[in-house]
C-alpha cells in the first residue's frame, strides 16, 4: 500500500515538475527529498526522461527529411538576402547624403524666415523705442558730465515728444517717473557748482588779476615792479618814455584783455549755464545767493594781510585778487542777463576803492598796472590815480626792502675772490657790467685777474636796477623830468647810505670772516666807491637832467663804501691781533730755565710765518691799510708779550727763561726789521717792539745804575722803561720761595747778586714813591 501511495505520489511529482515553470519548481524538488523515498523517485525520473528521448527521436526522424529540405531552401536564399541587404545599406547610405542637403536647406530657410520676422518686429519696436533711449542714454551722459543745461534742453524733448511716441512700455514708465526727481538734481547740482564756482574764483582771482596785469605791462612795456633792463643801452628808457608822454591810449577797450584771460571758457560759460539752470521761480534765489556770496568775498579780498607792507609780493597779491575780482564781474554783467547790474558792480567798487586808498594810505606799493586796468575797464580811477602821487616815498621803502635781500644774498653767494679772466670776449663781458678801467692790466695777457670779486659788478647792476625801479614808478604820474630825476638820486642816495651799508657791516660783521674775505671787502669798496661818478651819469642820461643843474641831488654815498671800508680795516686790526692771541696761547717758557735756548720758540716762528703769508696778501690793499695793520700786529705782539712776561701766575722768572724771552723778541725784529710791508721808512716798524727791548736789554745787561742815574732825562738810554714795570719784573726774579731751599747752596757771586736785587728793588720803590710825590 505504501508502494503504491509513494508511486502515485512520484508521478504526481513528476507531472508537476512538467507542467511547471521551472522558476516555481523549487517546493516540489523539496517535497521530494523531504520524503524518504527519494531513490525510487530519481528511477521514476530516470524512465520518464527515457520515454521522452524516445517521443523526441521518432519526432525527429518522422520530421527530418522536412527540416533536411527546409535548411537547403535557406541555404539557397542566404546568398540572395546578402545581396539584397547590401543593396539596401548602399541604398540608404545614398538616400542618407541626398537628405542631409534638403534637411540642411530646410533647416536654414526656416531659421532665415524666423530672423526675417524677428528683426521685423524688433524695427517695428525699436522706430518708437530707440529715439526715447537714446534721448535718455545722451541724459545721463549729459549728467554725469555736469552739463546741465544741455541736460535740461534733453529733458525737455525726452518729456514732450519722444515718451509719447514710445507707447506704454515699462521703461517709459519708469523715466517718466525720473524726470521730476532729475529736474530737482540738476537745480540742486547747479546750486552747488555755484558755490564750487564761487569758492573757485575766490581762490583763482589772484591768478586772473595776475595774468591781467602781466598782458598790460607786456602791451605797454611796463612790467610791474619787475622789468628787466639792457643797462648798457637805453632804448628801453625811450619807449617807456614816448608812452609816458602819450598816457593811455584813449581807444583801448576791455577787449584787449578778454583774450588774455579766456574768460568765455573760465567764466562766463559756467555762470551762463548755471543761470539758465534754475526755472524763474528759483532765478531770484540763485541771483540773490551770488550777490550776497560775491559781496562777502569782496570784503575778505580788499582786506590787506596784516604782514601785506613787507614785501612787494605781498603788494602783488593784493593788487592781483582785487583785479581778478572786478574782471570777473565786468565780463559776468556784460555777458549775463539780469545776474548783476551796473549799479550793483558800482557799489562794489565804490566799496573797493575806500578799502584800498585806506590800507594804502598806511602801507604803500605801486599802483600802475592796476590803475591801467581798471582805466581800461571804465572804472573811475581819479582817486588811484592821486594816491600814485602821495606814494613815492613810501614805495622807495619797499624797494628798499627788496634790494636789501639782493645785496645780502650776493653777499652770502660771493667767493671773496679776484675774478678770472681767460679771454678778450670775457673781459668785455665784465667790463660791460661794470665801468672798470686799468691801463697796466690792459696790458696783461691773458689768463688774468681782476682785482675785485663778483660782487663788484652785481652790485652795481643792482643799483642800476633799482634805479630803473624807481623811473618806472614815476611814469605816467604826469611829473616833469627834474622831478624824476631828484626823486631817483634821494632814492638812490638811501639806498647806498642805509640799505647797501648795513648789509656791507654785517658782510664785515659776520662770524668766521677771514682775513682774506676783508682784505677782498676792502678792494670792492675801494672800486664801487669809484664808480659813483658812473652812476649820477647814468641817471642824468635816462632822465634827460644834466648832472650840473641848478639844486640837483648830488649822490652822498660814497661815505658808505668810506665806511665800510673803515669798518673792514678795523676788523681786520681785530682778527690779526686775535690771531696772535691764539699763537701766544701756545707759549709754554720755562720759566725757571738756567740758561736760555740759542732759537726762537716754535710757537713764536709759527706765528711770524704766519703773519708774512698775510702781508703778503695785505699789498693788495690800498692807501696805508697794509702799513697800518702791520703796525698794529707788531704793537699788539709786543704788549702782548710784554704782558705774558709780567703776568700774575708767572711768580718767579730765571735769568735763563729772559735769555731765551730776549731771543724770541729779536725773531719779532728781525721781521719788523725785514720789512714784510712796502711803505715803511728806516726802522720805523721797530719802534713797535722798542718798549720791550729796552725793558730786556736793562735786565739782561743788568745795567740799573745807568737807568737810575739817567731816569727823567730825554736822552735816558733807558726812556721807555717805566718803573712800576722793571719793579714787577725784579720782583720775579727774587728768592721768594725760602722753604725750596733754592739760594741755599748759591756761591757767594750768586749771593751777591740777590742782596744786588734787594737793593735795586729799594731804589725803583724810593724812585716810584719820589716821582708819585
């Protein structure tokens, strides 16, 4: 029974197994081998799959002449289809590259046709949008440009006819929104150009005013306050002198000075395009506001600085703002409409002209060229023109002023040195500066020197300049030529006398001066000083007023080289004497020697090379200068040495350290003796050391019984040996120090000569106390 449940139940298995996908057949093959008969089953299985190889095998061969046939019809078609599948890839290969043509072809004129209604339709948008974009884009060029008024005029197209036409687009929208905000921007921005503008012209009138004055002295040959001169020829002088006669041309226009100043382009655009920024509403604000702004400048530009009368830059700059200042106004009324009026224009000046007659009344300048302008601007100029007058005086002390830092920068850049010449054309040069005249250096050959330095000739030219200075201020003021003429030589006079000698003194006065740099002040003051004939000529040839009439100025300042050349002599007395003070500092004598040297000191041999190098540089100065400064030296030697013996910390002195003390005193003879300056007759030069020598000559001779025998009488050998001084120097040579024990072992001759020195010393007292009595 078992059997058969097992044998049913495998043959159910197997039909399953059959039947079933084999992705589901997994349980039943459990089923399987979960049972125990599992054997018997794989029998089953082995006869089923032998009964199905079977089935298979009668199929085949029942079928196999059918499928024998079926492969040898496809073997027969296999060659045909090959043919055909080449035939249909060559023949899409070449439908393939026809279509690519067409298809390209296609896809151009279909792109072509859409850009073709594209670009219809952007010019159809653009003929009514571009002229609005443009119109805004050329705005805000306009604006970030600051061209205001042309942004004003684009504005105002931009509103009425190019936004209307655009249509209601987006952007129209927003610009029309912008326009009120941009007409309050450019009312605004222009407000504040104005008071840029105004604080620009403030700060730049002083260079309008000046660019203004250089164009009339450059039309009528004078250059304020600083024309310069051709001073070997006076053709200048005559032009000046026909424009003088002729006055200001009655014809000149204000024209002649629009160019100069380009105020079109400084002035007068910006303020226009300023004006016709502001609607009429706001007009009087912008009007009132410049007005009120330009009155306040004016007040702060007619006030003079507190330091304006120092220098004549400071009058320049005064004169350039108040001149910058009326030209700008002049040009703004005539080129405005309604900005300024006459009235207005007047008031200021009226207000100018007391401002500056009262700071001129207390410091003073030239007015010329500002008197020029404004005459040519039309402005009154009676009361400028009566202050020229009163000025003369007051404007000298100016150029005073200015010369004096001339001369003291010539002063300070010279070399103190004889100038080189190395050719002809050179000395022409010079000689053409400065009227020097030499027929022994004439005869030199070149290279050669003149005996002055470089300041000779500048200074000279200075002083014709200034001259030049002071006739350029008298021009047009209406003054006859004798007036001019006294007016430049007591002008010229103050500047030799007091400006050109003060610097001169503190040239002299100057620490480190040497020697050679006053001997050199010497030599230039000698030739300036001789020029002075030269330059009373110079002025009686510009001014047409011959030297010799009645009540002419005569030129005094000859005094001030005189004295100068004094004061030079003196410090160079000064500078030598300190010169030797600072040798003899150098002495150092044993005092206490027992026997003297057979030469001269060194400090004393360094000194007397020292004073003939100097002499020998002295022969180039004039008169007694050099015989008087090698007596001085002398003199002051010897009192100096003189001193040195007698001074007070020197206690004791040995008959050795005055032997070696009377050798270096014959050194100083020997060159008084040898004469290190020409002039000096016999021994004259040796009186100077003659106090001293008698004095050493007494001491070492030891002769006292004549000097006190023959004291009083003028044929004393003895004469210039004064008591008081043997009586200090016997004093030296005592024994005045027991407690050294010094005269203890002296020999009875040594002994003698010191009770010899008591008593000589008892004589000098009796003879000092008789001559007292």
């Amino acid at each position: 029974m078992a059997s058969a449940e097992t044998a049913a139940e495998n043959e159910r298995i197997l039909r399953e197994i059959e039947s079933t996908d084999t992705n589901c057949i997994g349980p039943t093959l459990r089923s399987v081998y979960d049972g125990q008969e599992h054997g018997l089953f794989m029998d089953k299985l082995e006869g089923r799959i032998r009964n199905h190889d079977r089935e298979i095998e009668k199929m085949c061969n029942h079928h196999f002449q059918g499928f024998v046939d079926s492969i040898t019809e496809l073997l027969k078609v296999r060659g045909e289809a090959q043919k055909l599948k080449c035939q249909v890839t060559e023949t899409n290969q070449k439908l393939q590259t026809d279509g690519k043509e067409v298809l390209t072809s296609m896809d151009e004129l279909r792109q072509c046709r859409l850009q073709q209604r594209n670009i219809a339709t952007t010019i159809d948008k653009l003929t009514h949008c571009l002229p609005v974009l443009e119109m805004y884009s050329k705005l805000q060029e306009q604006m970030r440009s600051k061209r205001y008024y042309p942004a004003l005029r684009t504005l105002e197209q931009l509103e009425e006819s190019c936004l209307p036409q655009a249509g209601s687009y987006r952007f129209c929208g927003i610009m029309s929104e912008n326009i009120p905000r941009l007409r309050t921007h450019i009312r605004d921005a222009s407000m504040s150009d104005l008071k840029d503008f105004l604080e620009s012209i403030r700060k730049h009138s002083d260079k309008i005013g000046e660019t203004a004055m250089k164009q009339v002295c450059v039309r009528f040959r004078c250059k304020f306050l600083s024309y310069q001169l051709t001073f070997s020829k006076y053709e200048h002088f005559h032009e000046s002198e026909n424009l003088r006669q002729n006055h200001f041309p009655n014809d000149l226009h204000k024209k002649s000075f629009q160019s100069c100043l380009l105020v079109n382009s400084l002035i007068l655009t910006q303020v226009f395009r300023m004006c016709v920024c502001f609607t009429q509403g706001a007009r009087d604000t912008f009007e009132n506001y410049y007005r009120k702004q330009r009155r306040k400048q004016a007040r702060l530009v007619l006030q003079p600085h507190s330091n304006m009368h120092e220098t004549l830059e400071g009058y320049r700059c005064y004169f350039n703002q108040i001149v910058g200042f009326f030209v700008v106004e002049d040009h703004i009324l005539h080129a405005t409409q309604g900005l300024v009026n006459r009235a207005y224009v007047e008031e200021l000046w009226e207000l100018a002209l007391s401002k500056t007659i009262a700071a001129l009344r207390t410091h003073s300048v030239c007015l010329h060229t500002t008197y020029i302008i404004f005459m040519g601007y039309g402005f009154p100029v009676n009361q400028l023109f009566d202050m020229l007058l009163e000025m003369r005086d007051q404007y000298g002390e100016i150029l005073l002023k200015k010369w004096n830092q001339s001369f003291r920068q010539l002063l300070d850049q010279d070399n103190y040195s004889p100038i080189p010449v190395a050719s002809r054309d050179e000395y022409q040069r010079i000689a053409g500066q400065f009227p020097f005249q030499d027929p022994e250096l004439d005869k030199m050959p070149f290279p050669k020197k003149l005996p002055f330095s470089e300041f000779v000739p500048k200074v000279y030219s200075q002083l014709k300049e200034f001259i030049y200075a002071c006739l350029k201020y008298s021009e047009d003021l209406h003054l006859s030529s004798t007036e001019i003429d006294d007016m430049i030589r007591k002008s010229t006079n103050l500047l030799l006398t007091r400006t050109l000698s003060h610097c001169l003194q503190y040239a002299i006065k100057k620490k480190n001066v040497g020697l050679a740099e006053l001997v050199q002040i010497i030599i230039n003051t000698t030739h300036l000083e001789q020029s002075c004939h030269y330059l009373e000529e110079f002025i009686s040839n510009i001014t047409s007023v011959p030297p010799d009439t009645i009540n002419a100025t005569k030129l005094y300042g000859t005094s001030t080289f005189k004295d100068a050349r004094h004061a030079a002599e003196e410090e160079i007395y000064t500078n030598l004497n300190q010169k030797i003070d600072q040798f003899l500092q150098l002495a150092d004598y044993d005092w206490a020697a027992a026997q003297g040297g057979g030469q001269a000191s060194d400090y004393l041999s360094d000194l007397i090379a020292f004073l003939c190098s100097t002499f020998a540089v002295f022969t180039h100065l004039p008169g007694k200068v050099a015989q008087t400064a090698c007596m001085s030296a002398c003199k002051h030697l010897s009192t100096s040495l003189l001193q040195l013996l007698l001074e007070a910390d020197v206690r004791q002195v040995s008959m050795g350290a005055l032997q070696q003390f009377n050798v270096d005193v014959k050194e100083c003879e020997k060159f008084a003796r040898a004469g290190p300056v020409p002039g000096f007759q016999g021994d004259t030069l040796l009186l100077a050391f003659i106090d001293l020598r008698q004095l050493l000559d007494l001491f070492t001779q030891w002769d006292w019984s004549t000097y006190l025998a023959d004291y009083g009488l003028p044929t004393c050998k003895y004469l210039r040996v004064n008591p008081h001084t043997a009586l200090a120097l016997l004093e030296k040579m005592k024994d005045t120090s027991r407690k050294n024990n010094m005269f203890a072992q002296f020999r009875k001759n040594e002994r003698d000569k010191q009770k010899l020195i008591d008593t000589v010393v008892k004589q000098l007292r009796n003879l000092i106390a008789t001559n007292q009595a």
